[in-house]
C-alpha cells in the first residue's frame, strides 16, 4: 500500500498542524481530519502519542479500498439489477417474490457485516470474505419455480358419518378437471374413520396405493385371511399405528380391508395412489415405520423407486430393494417424504432426492390437519405459499437437484409431506 500522507490527530484542544486540503471529514471535539483522498485507512501507528490524547494517523492508499466500499458498490448493483427486472418482468406473483427475497438478502447482508473503521496496518489487505461465505451459505429461492397453493377449502369433502374424508385430487364422485392429477400422484385424501368402522374388503389394480397415518389406528387385511387366523403382523396383516406406513402394489389384482377395530378412538391418515410406470405388475405389500423423532430433525424420505428400475426381473421384483435404503419401493418414478417442523425452522428438501430419472419435476406438498389449525409454514420464503393445516402446494417448472425451503411459521409443529414425481 503506498502511503502518499500521514498527520497526527488529536483529541486535545490542538488543532491540526496542517491542512492539505480545505474539506474536513470529522470532527472530534475541536480537532479534524483533514481528506486529502476518497480512499481512506484507520491505522494505529507507534510510538504513542502522549496518554492525555487519543492518537490515529489518516493514511491515503490507492489500492484495496475498504470492506465498506465493497458493500456499497454490492448494493448499487444489485439496486440496478432490481430497477432492470421491474421494468420486463410482467408476472407480478414472480417480482413480489423477487423483491422480497432481495430485501432479506441485504437484510443478511447488513446484520453480518458492521460498516467500521478496521483498525490495521498499512500492509494488511481485507477482502470481505465474510460477504461471500454469507452470500454462498445463504438458501437460493426458486424464482424460476412456479408454486400454486391449493386451499384446504377447493377440496372434495364427504361426511358419511362413519368417514369423514378430503380428496386433494378428483375422486369417488368428486371431480374437478383442474384437480384430476399432477405427475404420477392420481389420489390424495385425509380421512377420519370412526371406530368400529372401515373400508371392507375390496379390490384393487394398477395403483400403487398407500396409507399414512396420523393418530390411531388401522388394520390392513388381506382377503385371503381370515379375522382371528392371521398369524402375527405381517405384510398381509398390520395393526398400523402412528408413523407407519402400509403399501399395496395393486398390479394385476388384489383384494384386502382397511379398518379401524379400535373400541372407541377413530383413526387418522393419508390415502395416497400413485400411477405406476407399467401395467400388469405381481400384486404386493410393504409396511414400515417411520420414527417422529427422525422427522423432527430434517425431511425423511419414506418412499422411493424400485432400484432395479422399470425393466426389473421377477427376482428383483422380490428382492424389491428401493433406491433410498430403509424407504419403501414404489414403480414409479416418485419420492414421498415427510417431516415435522417446529415453530420457526426451516427444512430444505432437494428435488428428485438424487435417485430420480426424469430431470423435469413437479413437487405436491401437503400440510395434514393435525394440530386444530395452529400450525402453519411458508414455502421457499413467498408469501404467496402460505399453507394453513389442509391447504397443499403444487411446485412445477422445477429441475432434479432444485432446493426449496419450508418454514414452520405456526404456534406449533407443522407435519408436512413432501410428494415429489415426474
């Protein structure tokens, strides 16, 4: 750095002894630093002045400005950049995102950085790699993402007395073309079914169908067993229970009961079907539990494709081994996932969870009613995607390794699953 001048200034009373140029920056009591230069270092100098004054030298560089600088050349282009986009860009819901997403940027920004004086040597350089970390460290949002909430209010809805359902997509004698499918996810519905009560046997093909529960419980029969002679819990019989999940490969036909044979206390899920990527499948079970616990701390993915893939062979039909160790197969090119997060955290979730084949996604996110209303979140930080207990979110024009962000924003914990597919 090279130092062009250099004056002692002090706190006294004493003025300085002289003045290179007529423009004075600061003023400590009587006493000023005269600008000899824009570009200005605070540097301590030695030997000390005397104790009775505080003593800092104005040192004039040419090269390295200061951090500050940076920060206001940073701002005055990104204000540009702003300035440029509101004047061609006509989708208004994107440029509201946009700008919000701005603000908290130099919100972070500005919290991160204090714009002072460094007090250093003359040969210390300070590139503001505080900045850049906090910039690259920083959640990108999807601008390029198109999310459309999905009220809780635009569902179908039954009451049948014994069952109490909402249906996300058309359904049963329910339909709204704007609502029939999205990707390979053909069936989303929330019921409550009184106890004593359930769906008797009945058959099924060609779907891939799932069952999620929220509170109490189900009893999943195949038709083939008798009640009282199952046999223990199995993948034909299960006794579900919060957490667990029970899947059934439809494929050439398969017939079993859903029911809830709890004395008093109804039960609680998520009905899910998914359109498999071939017909004709060998009809098959799987359950699993999926522990709170590990939901609390990020997305867990209960779902993924069958590893070996569409042209899998009828031993690794058997072997059934999913992409995601410790997830459910499912033949279909489909991730579900699902977390539970508290009042003010944030999960991320990557699209297409890195076992994906097709590039280009769409995601449905659904927030179940589980907490009488009080929980809440916030998609990739839009206030726009808002959802209450009951809304969803279709995300589309979204990529294979997209992020996106959900926040809780609630009075408590918000159960949120995550139904990702091509």
């Amino acid at each position: 750095m090279q130092i062009f001048e250099s004056r002692w200034i002090s706190t006294s009373n004493e003025q300085c002894s002289s003045k290179p140029r007529q423009a004075c920056l600061l003023r400590m009591e009587k006493s000023c630093i005269w600008h000899a230069h824009p570009r200005i270092a605070l540097s301590l100098l030695t030997p000390k002045p005397p104790a009775s004054s505080f003593s800092i030298s104005l040192d004039i560089a040419r090269e390295t400005p200061p951090p500050h600088l940076y920060m206001k050349r940073f701002i005055l282009a990104l204000s540009f950049f702003l300035v440029l986009i509101s004047t061609t860009h006509s989708n208004l819901t994107a440029l509201k995102s946009l700008f919000q997403n701005s603000s908290l940027l130099l919100t972070t920004l500005l919290s991160s950085a204090t714009i002072t004086a460094k007090i250093t040597s003359p040969n210390t350089q300070t590139p503001p790699r505080m900045l850049k970390n906090t910039i690259a460290n920083m959640t990108k949002p999807l601008l390029h993402a198109k999310i459309t909430p999905h009220r809780s209010s635009a569902r179908g809805h039954g009451d049948h007395g014994w069952l109490n359902t909402y249906h996300s997509f058309s359904f049963a004698d329910w339909y709204n073309p704007r609502f029939a499918s999205f990707g390979a996810l053909r069936v989303l519905n929330e019921d409550r079914v009184a106890a004593n009560s359930g769906f008797p046997t009945h058959p099924h093909s060609n779907f891939e169908i799932f069952s999620y529960l929220l509170s109490g419980e189900l009893t999943h029969r195949d038709s083939m067993l008798k009640k009282g002679a199952e046999g223990g819990q199995s993948d034909r019989f299960f006794r579900m229970h919060r957490g667990d999940v029970q899947f059934t490969t439809g494929g050439t036909g398969i017939a079993h009961s859903e029911f809830n044979e709890h004395a008093k206390d109804p039960v609680h899920f998520l009905q899910i079907w998914a359109i498999p990527w071939a017909r004709g499948l060998t009809p098959r079970y799987h359950t699993r539990h999926f522990a709170d616990e590990d939901k609390r701390k990020a997305f867990v993915p209960i779902l993924s494709p069958l590893k070996a893939g569409a042209e899998a062979t009828a031993a690794e039909e058997k072997v059934a081994e999913p992409a995601i160790e410790g997830t459910i197969p499912i033949h279909a090119d489909f991730v579900m996932a699902a977390g539970i997060i508290a009042p003010e955290a944030v999960f991320e979730w990557t699209i297409g969870a890195g076992v994906t084949q097709a590039s280009k996604r769409k995601v449905y996110v659904h927030v179940p009613m589980t907490k009488g209303g009080r929980s809440r979140v916030r998609i990739d930080g839009r206030e726009d995607a808002i959802l209450e207990e009951g809304d969803g979110a279709f995300i589309d024009a979204v990529r294979t390794g997209d992020k996106f962000s959900v926040e809780s924003i609630g009075e408590v914990e918000a159960e949120v699953i995550v139904l990702d597919t091509a």
